[in-house]
C-alpha cells in the first residue's frame, strides 16, 4: 500500500456526490429514491461508514423545528438575526419547513430521537429566542442507519478517492470531476450530469492553540478541498470572511457541550464563577464576548457544571463521553478532571469555514444549486447559515432530488481532455521531485501564517502582509513540493486546498470594510457595522484566472423582521443589575 | 535539502497479541478517516504509521477483538 502508480479509469454517472459524510449519503439515497434507474456515485476521501464530522455519531439535533414547538417563520427569523440580517431567507425557510419530514425519515431509518413521558418530542432551548435542541439517544448509530439505506438502494460507492477537481463542460457547466486513489495515486475520472458537493467545512485553515495539525475542532480530513473545487470551477462563494470560531474545550478543541449540559443546568463562566452571556447559542455575537472576557482579565473562561447533583453530571457523561467525540472523557481522565469538582476550562477555537454553524459558504439557492450549471452543494460547504446535522441532511436530500431531475432532462456533457492532463500533471508534481519541501511543512507553514495575520481581530495592514507571506508559501507548494507515496500524496493536495482556503480568507475578509458578525468579522480599521454601504453577501469567484469579489444584494425577505427584534443577538452581554 | 525524520510518540497502539490482522482483519485500517493506520510487513499487525489523528475512536470502536486503544494526541493531552 501507498507505492505510486499510474494509472487512469474513465466512468460516467447521471449524478455524482463528493463527500460521504452527513449531506452526501443523503443526497444519494434521495437521487436514488427518486429515480431508481440513475447512476448515483458516491465518492468519499475516507470510508462512508466512519467519515465526516459524524463519524462517531451526534448528541442531538441543534436546530429541529417541530410543529407545537416552533415554526418555520421562527426559526428563520431567529437565524436571520443571529447572521446579522445577511440572510437569503428563501432556503433557510425551505429547510425549516423540510426539516420535521426528514426527522421522520430518520425514525424510519432506527434513529431515535427524545421524548418525554408524554410521548412528546423532548425540545430543549439553547437559543438565544426559540426552542430547537432535540437530543438523539442512540446518536452513535447514525451512520450505521445511513449505510445501511445505501446498500439498499444500490448506491455505487467509491471509498479511499480524494476528489481534485471539477470538470467543465463546454458552456461553463459541471460535467464531472477528477479523484485520485489516496493509497495508490491512481486517477479516477468521472464523467457526469451532475455533481452535488458535500466534501464539509475548511476544517484545516487556522492552526489549533496545541500546534497539533489534526487537533482541529472539525473531522481533520475536511481541508477545504470542496471551497477549493467549487472556487476553481468558477462557483460564487458567499460571506467566507465570516468565519467559524467555536468555544470548545481548552486543548482538546472539541465541544464541552453547552448543549448538552445547558438543558441539564450547565453554563459559561469566567474565572470569578460568574455568568458573563446571556445565551450559550454559538454566534459571532458570543464569540465577541468570550474573546473579550478572555482579554479582559476576567479569564479563562469556564464550562461549569460543578454545582450539579452527582446523578446529573452521570446523564451528562454518559452523552459526552459516548458519543460525538467520545475520547473527551479521556482527556478530562488525563488531567483529573472530574466535572464533579472542577470547572472545564474552555478557549475558542482557530479559523475556519463553515456554514453548518456560521455563514462562508459556497453560495446556493433554496434547490442547492450554486452558480454553476448542474453543480449543487450541501453540508458545512454550502451557504445555508447555521445549518448543522439536520440542515446537512435536509438540504442532501433537496440537493439530491433537484439533481436528479436535473439529470433527467440533459445529457452527459463533453469535457475537456486537456483539463484532465493538465489536473494530472498538477497532481503528480509533487511525486516528480525527489527533493523539497514535505506537505506537512508547507501545511503547517500557512496555518501558522492563518493564525498570525488572518485570524480577528482583523487588522487590513496585517491581512495584506499575510497574503505576500502566503504567496511565498504558495510558490514553493507548486515548484519545491515533495510527495514520497500515496499516503504524502493526499496531505500535498489538502496542503493546496488548505492554501486556497487561506487567500479566499484573507480577500474576502478586506472586502468588506465594515464589522459583522461579531468576532467573526471584527475589523479594527472599521469597527462599526455599515448597513448602508454592506447590507449584502459578498461573493468570491475566480473569473478569468483571478480571485474577485462583489457585493450582491441580500434577497427579499419571506419573513419580514422589525427593526426592534434586528439587534437580538447583540445584547449577548449580562448586564449588571444592582 | 535532504528530508529529516521527526521522531513522535503516536497516540494510537495496538495490543499484537490481541490483533488477528494476520488472519485477514484490516477493520481499523479501513475505517480510519485519516487513513493513518495500516497493517505492518514485519509483525502482520496493525500500527499506527502517520501521526495524523483525530483522536475519533472507530478504530477502537469497530476492532473485533479489542486490540486498539486510542490515546489523546501528546500535544494536546
Ligand atoms: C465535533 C462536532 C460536533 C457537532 N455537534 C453537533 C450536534 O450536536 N448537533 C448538530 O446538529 N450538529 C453538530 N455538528 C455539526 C454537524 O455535524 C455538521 O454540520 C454536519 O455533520 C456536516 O455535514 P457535511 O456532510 O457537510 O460534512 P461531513 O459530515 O463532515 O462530511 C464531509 C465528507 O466529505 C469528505 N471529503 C472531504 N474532502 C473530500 C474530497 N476531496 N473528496 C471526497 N470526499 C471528501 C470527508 O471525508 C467527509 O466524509 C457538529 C460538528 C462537529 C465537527
Ligand atoms: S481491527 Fe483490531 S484486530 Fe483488526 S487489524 Fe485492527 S487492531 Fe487488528
Ligand atoms: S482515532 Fe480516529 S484518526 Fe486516530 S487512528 Fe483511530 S480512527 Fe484514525
């Protein structure tokens, strides 16, 4: 295993689905249901059974709306306001409208959802407005569920291929993609009518605190490749300078979780043992307060949970420590912390991109569809803010359905054979030099680089000098890069991914000269919100070999929101009371 | 410039008595999604080659006969 070889198949399919984690085996199963007789592929970097950021299973449902709970108008309203009004609203309504339907898809599928004694689902509120936490009692079993769905309806799945790039076709539209096998570099090229993108968050872009490259808070093996491929097809990319920076476990850079233990009593604290946000719902808004109680000399900031009965703190570990990420108890095992007696001391985490819990996204509208004929994107990668596990298989299944039909109506598009040989000889560089720099280097090289100059609070002068050090970084990716097998060969293209990421990062976020979203878009040169001059998205593209920007007017809203409830997520901060 | 090694300690281990890899297991090596962990030409047991991990457990989880466990990264610990 991992020795280089050369080889090259060709395959088509009617549709083609990057990304086997939560969105993508869901857009398969759908395209499939819908019309049995299609060609559905389904490619994934790792294995299906174990990948994404659901590969160990989930907790809960972050964001379920449940008739008798809360209604599709509330809830995109509520995440209207917690993305600072920038906001297609068209698919976030779909999605909470959609999103009860594919909770009973779920229950069919064997995984079981909370209720109470009632019978009623058991709906907790972590919110800053509405209630929408559904916890999961046998969220270990997701993924075995999902598989179990594919076997069945004949998905052909492609385990252990990286995909590199997209095909274009003749008039600018997806006609398949490029992958190559991670242990044997062998190429895969696969023709197809569509593609639907669901390769998860830019999990790699910052460096994590502990100098540990795969320490990430997402499932390391998301690098950005989907940013990456849907940037180099020519898809608008929206809001990246919004990044995603989560609270999590100092070090261990997983969730604690809040919302998991805040139902049960649990809150943020800073050193003194007070309460310091009104709300432990993940947004810009709460990052800005945990940054600035972490500045303030009131830190660290603390999970506590120290005051809860023994019982409690039992119901509490038996989540933490089972699923999701269930090495947390080892780590707290390492250190002697027993949540019983000692606070959990938490950070927030570096950079990345993701949709699934704030807003940079490849740009979609309500049927997935990015700007690019035929190609659809879903998960953490697509622009549906906040939109998490249920809005990662929500939104497959809309993409999966909408591809489907697409894929009815066309033919296989012709590619170009010179972008194939072209993508193979930028693939195998690495591997034709027998000395240079390894990808591990140059990854670790531009995260640090992320850390120091891209990371908030942003500073223009410093996010200028960021992108000349990064072009020196790029230089040697593309001409001193060495590859020894395989297994080097995949770090070397996320190395690339990661790289493409970071300039996307750092031209989005001088883009926008205001601040938004909290610490997510904290400009110190502008430090105010300028909602004249940037009531907009931005959209990133590469038009004629070049990364730009522009604005693009946010749409309509469905939903209209009054301008007494727009500052909601501001007022994140406990105010003193006498 | 010639490439050096960087010695780590790696945080995952395998108990080769327990392992049965050489009987044709290759459960953690297929389930890993880092695809770190691979089965050794000299022992015919599983061993972690690149420390490149997510402390995430299928490994651990999935193994038939409880030959892996998985440890917190040293960096992080
Ligand atoms: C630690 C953690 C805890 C979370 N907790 C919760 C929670 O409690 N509740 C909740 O609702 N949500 C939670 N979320 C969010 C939720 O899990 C995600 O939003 C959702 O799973 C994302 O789905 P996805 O399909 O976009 O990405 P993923 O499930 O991560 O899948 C992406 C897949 O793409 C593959 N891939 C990447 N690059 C390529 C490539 N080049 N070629 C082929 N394949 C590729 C990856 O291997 C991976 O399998 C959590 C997330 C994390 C990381
Ligand atoms: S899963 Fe267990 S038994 Fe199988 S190869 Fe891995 S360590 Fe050995
Ligand atoms: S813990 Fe996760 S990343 Fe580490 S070896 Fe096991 S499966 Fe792979």
């Amino acid at each position: 295993m991992d020795e280089i070889r050369e080889g090259s198949t060709e395959v088509s399919c009617d549709v083609l689905v990057i990304g086997g984690g939560t969105a993508g085996p869901m857009a398969a199963y759908r395209a499939k249901r819908r019309n049995p007789n299609m060609r559905v592929i389904l490619l994934e970097k790792a294995n299906v059974k174990r990948s994404g950021a659901i590969a160990m299973g989930m907790d809960g449902l972050n964001n379920a709306v449940i008739p008798g709970y809360a209604t599709p108008e509330q809830y995109t309203k509520e995440i209207t306001i917690a993305n600072d009004g920038i906001c297609d609203q068209a698919p976030v309504y779909k999605y909470a409208s959609r999103c009860f339907e594919m909770i009973q898809e779920l229950d069919r599928f064997g995984i079981k959802f909370q209720k109470t004694e009632n019978g009623d689902f058991d709906v907790k509120k972590v919110h800053h407005l509405g209630s929408y936490v559904l916890p999961m009692p046998n969220g270990d079993t997701v993924k075995k569920a999902l598989y179990r769905q594919l076997r069945r309806e004949k998905v052909l799945i492609s385990n252990r291929y990286m995909a590199t790039r997209l095909l274009t076709g003749r008039n600018g539209q997806v006609a398949g993609a490029i992958a190559v096998n991670t242990r044997d570099a062998e190429f895969l090229v696969i023709r197809a009518k569509t593609v639907i993108l669901c390769a998860g968050a830019a999990g790699r872009l910052g460096l994590p605190q502990s100098g540990y490259l795969w320490g990430t808070y997402e499932n390391a093996a998301n690098s950005g490749d989907g940013y990456a491929m849907a940037y180099h097809a020519g898809a608008g990319l929206a809001n990246l300078e919004c990044y995603q920076i989560n609270p999590l476990i100092k070090d261990y850079n997983g969730p604690a979780c809040a919302y998991v233990a805040g139902p049960f009593g649990g809150y943020t604290t800073n050193n003194d043992g007070n309460r310091f946000i009104e709300c432990d719902y993940w947004s810009g808004q709460m990052i800005q307060e945990f940054y600035n109680e972490l500045q303030s000399g009131k830190g660290p900031v603390f999970l506590k949970l120290d005051h809860l009965h023994s019982d409690t703190i039992g119901e509490i570990e038996a989540v933490l420590h089972n699923v999701e990420r269930p090495s947390r108890g080892r780590f707290h095992q390492n250190r002697g912390t027993d949540y019983r007696e000692r606070m959990i001391e938490m950070h927030i985490s570096e950079i990345g991109f993701c949709s699934g819990h704030s807003a940079s996204g490849v740009f979609v509208d309500e049927f997935a569809r990015t700007t690019v004929t035929g190609l659809y994107a879903a998960g953490d990668m697509a622009s549906v803010p906040h939109n998490y596990m249920l809005g990662a298989f929500t939104n497959g299944a809309v993409a999966g359905e909408h591809a489907a039909g697409f894929a009815e109506e066309i033919d296989l598009p012709d590619y170009d054979i010179g972008e194939v040989e072209r993508e193979k000889t930028r693939v195998l560089a690495p591997t034709k030099r027998d000395d240079g720099v390894p990808p591990n280097q140059i990854e670790y090289k531009t995260r640090r680089l992320v850390n120091d100059y891209l990371q908030p609070p942003k500073v223009t002068a410093k996010m200028n000098l960021g992108r000349m050090r990064l072009a020196e970084v790029r230089d040697d990716l593309e001409n001193r890069m060495v590859a020894r097998d395989a297994h080097e060969l995949m770090r070397s293209l996320e190395a690339a991914s990661i790289i493409d990421c970071a300039d996307m990062a750092a031209t989005a976020s001088l883009f926008r000269t205001e601040s938004r979203w909290g610490f997510y878009h904290h400009r110190v040169d502008f430090p105010e919100k300028n909602n004249d001059e940037w009531f907009c998205h931005s959209i990133l593209r590469k038009q004629d070999g070049r990364m730009t920007v522009e604005k693009r007017p946010v749409a309509d809203y469905i939903v209209p929101i009054e301008e007494s409830e727009r500052s909601a997520y501001d007022r994140q901060r406990i105010r003193k009371s006498a | 410039m010639p490439i050096a090694h960087m010695p780590t300690t790696v945080p995952v281990v395998v108990d080769e008595a327990k392992c049965i890899a050489d009987k044709g297991c290759t459960v953690c090596v297929d389930v890993c999604p880092l695809d770190v962990l691979r089965i050794s030409d000299l022992t015919g047991k599983a061993y972690m080659k690149y420390d490149e991990c997510w402390y995430c457990m299928p490994c651990e989880t999935d193994c038939p006969t409880g030959a892996v466990t998985v440890n917190i990264p040293y960096l992080l610990r």
